[in-house]
C-alpha cells in the first residue's frame, strides 16, 4: 500500500501488530514515538500485565485529555475473514482489520491531529495529554482505573477527556455518546436439596423455587428513564443448575444477571430492592453483587459544544447526544469531575470478523480531532 495518508498509514501499522487484549506488542511505542516528536512527556506504566502510558504536553490549564486502548478482541475464526485480520487490507476504500474501528483507527487520528494542531499553534493554551491502555477489552482491572489513581496521587485532574470509542451509528459525526449507563451484575446461588424426581417429596427444586421470583424481577419497571437516558434494563444473562441427568433433581442454581441502569437509580437501590423480592420467596441464597461501573453524564459544556461545532465544521451536519451503548473507560474518568464524551467512528463492524472502518472516515476523524482542540486550546 502506497500514498496512505499520514491517518491511514498510522493505522494500518497499529492494526498489524496483533495486541490482543492485554499484550500490547509495541503499539503504545508506536503512539509515543510520535508524541515525543511534538514535545509530549511520556511515563510508562506497566501494571502487571497491561501496559499503559500517560503523555502530556503543556501545564496550563484546561488540560484536554485523548483517552483510549490498543488491545483488541480475538479474531473469531480466522478463516472467516476475507483477509488476514491483522495484515490491513485497503479494498474500495474501506481498510480491514481487526481493531479498525475499535479503537485503532482512532488512536491514529488522534496522533495526527495533535501533530497538525502542534504545527500551527506550537504556544497552544492549556494543556494536552494521551491516556491510553492495552486492558479496555478486557478486565479492565489494570488499565485506566489504575492510571487514574496515579493521576489523582499526583494531584493531576483531567478538565475535559475524549474517548475514541466507535459512536457513530450510519455516518462519521452522526452520534456522541456524552455519557454511559451504569452496569451491575450479580451472582445469585438458590439452594434446595438434591434428590430423585420420582420422590419430589424428598427433596427441594431450586429452580422451581427461584423462578417466580426472576419472573417478577423480569416484569417490574424499575425507572422509566430521563432526557438522557433510557430506563434501566434488567436482563438474566445465564442459567445453570443440574448434573445432566434427567432423573435428578438439582441442589442449587447458579443465575447471572445484569442491570444496565440510569441516573435514576443508584447501586443501592437496586440492590436492596432486589433483595427484598428474594426474601419474600423464602428460599436460601446467596448472592454477590459486581459493579462495572457507575452512569455518567455530560449533558453540556464546552467540550460537548466544541464537538458539535467542529463536527458541523467537517461533515455538515448535526451530531445527536447519546447515553446508549454499552461501558467504556470513561466510567473511570468522569467521577473524577471531568467532562467526557465519546466521538469515534461507526460502530457497525466491531468485534466482528471483517472489522472495517472506510479510510476517508478515518482522515475526517483526525480533522474533526484537530478541530476540536482548536476551540479548546
């Protein structure tokens, strides 16, 4: 491949290194040789596994943060995509690869952006700095959490953060996420009492016992939503009970279950409502609550208002704010008081085999980047 743009080439060079969550192989180095060109600041930090680093460029404020990961997801089976997923492939316009559009493709319009802006305002305002982990895809126990309470530690607060998470949904500036719904899941263990179906007498069906209380956990409307977000969603993710025979009634059933919920509602409050419907049914349980994170929301201020602009600025039209979606890491960003948003490339091929993003897309990003900090800094 030749005559790439400074954006496409990035990208394909960060695409062919095959960083599967949390190996990142060189990438970030790709990343910070180029921001040590432009005068950034880099400190690396490898927390177990996971490499991560934070660079920074300037000590004014308001410090504008890129936030984002160089892991990506397995590939699925290999021999389903059309073309090596990490060996980038340029058809039509439209690069393949695994990590094109989530989040590679923006990690390098990122970079590119700042290089132009560093160009033609080398004395900039504020601050700028790069936040950027291999563990987004993964646990995310090493990652950015941990880089900001190192952050935190220094007395280091980010003002305004962006997240190169794909948000677009037909169009590159169609969507900006600027904010998240919470997430909490549960483990639920109902015990009963093991024995033969034929003497049900005997013994005690957990699954029997559990399973009017899930089916009124399932019909309850736990909020109904806000200007920004949609009401909190309860779903059962996974069942599982029984030895695999047929003629054997279960001691207990292990159930999984998630909320996905609004700024409505709080951990606690879930929790203990849930609670009460599972002591009302009179089984023995128990159960053990995993929070992923928090809602958050940017509802408005300058960063979401440079957004827009600059997005009307390159594409012509009006971006829409969205709360839907699953988590990113900027559930770990915006407690600390930061204004977060996400603006990335369409989302339609992620973790998919054959993963795309089209090339002019990734060159109008990097604009949209580069605009964005001109209204800021």
């Amino acid at each position: 491949m030749t005559n790439l743009s400074p954006t496409v080439q990035l990208a394909s060079d960060l695409i062919n290194i095959d960083s599967i969550t949390p190996d990142d192989k060189g990438c970030q180095e790709l990343m910070i040789k180029r921001l040590e060109a432009i005068g950034f600041s880099i400190e690396r930090l490898r927390l177990g596994e996971v490499d991560n680093f934070w660079a920074k460029r300037g000590a004014a404020k308001p410090l504008f943060v890129f936030a984002g990961h160089t892991d990506v997801v397995p590939t699925g089976p290999v021999a389903q995509w059309h073309t090596p997923p990490f060996e980038t492939t340029i058809n039509d316009g439209i690069l393949y690869g695994r990590g094109a559009a989530d989040m590679k493709g923006s990690l390098a319009a990122m970079v590119t952006a700042c290089e132009r802006f560093v160009e033609n305002h080398p004395n900039h305002q504020g601050a700028i700095g790069f936040l950027i982990t291999s563990d987004e895809e993964g646990p995310a126990i090493n990652g950015t959490v941990k880089v900001i309470e190192y952050l935190q530690d220094k007395d280091e607060f980010i003002d305004m953060c962006l997240v190169g998470e794909p948000s677009c949904t037909n169009q590159l500036g169609d969507t900006i996420k600027n904010g998240r719904r919470g997430s909490l899941g549960a483990k639920l263990i109902v015990k009963g009492i093991q024995g033969h179906v034929a003497y049900p007498h005997l013994a005690k069906n957990p699954i029997h016992q559990v399973a009017p209380a899930l089916a009124e956990l399932t019909s309850i409307e736990w909020d109904q939503g806000n200007e920004f977000f949609p009401s909190t969603s309860f779903q059962i993710s996974n069942i599982n009970s029984g030895t695999g025979a047929t003629n054997v009634i279960p001691g207990e059933v292990e159930v999984l279950f998630n909320f996905r919920f609004s700024t409505e509602l709080t951990q606690e409050k879930i929790a203990s409502r849930v609670e009460k419907i599972l002591d009302s049914h009179g089984f023995d349980y128990d159960l053990e609550w995993v929070l992923s994170g928090h809602p958050f929301l940017t509802a408005e201020g300058a960063l979401v208002e440079a957004a827009q602009a600059s997005i009307k600025a390159i594409t012509g039209i009006e971006t829409e704010l969205s709360t839907a979606g699953g988590t990113s890491d900027g559930r770990f960003i915006a407690p600390t008081g930061s204004q977060v948003i996400e603006i990335g490339p369409l989302n339609a091929t992620i973790h998919k085999v054959n993963e795309c993003v089209g090339t002019q897309e990734l060159d109008d990003l990097s604009l949209i980047y580069e605009k964005i900090l001109e209204k800021l800094l």
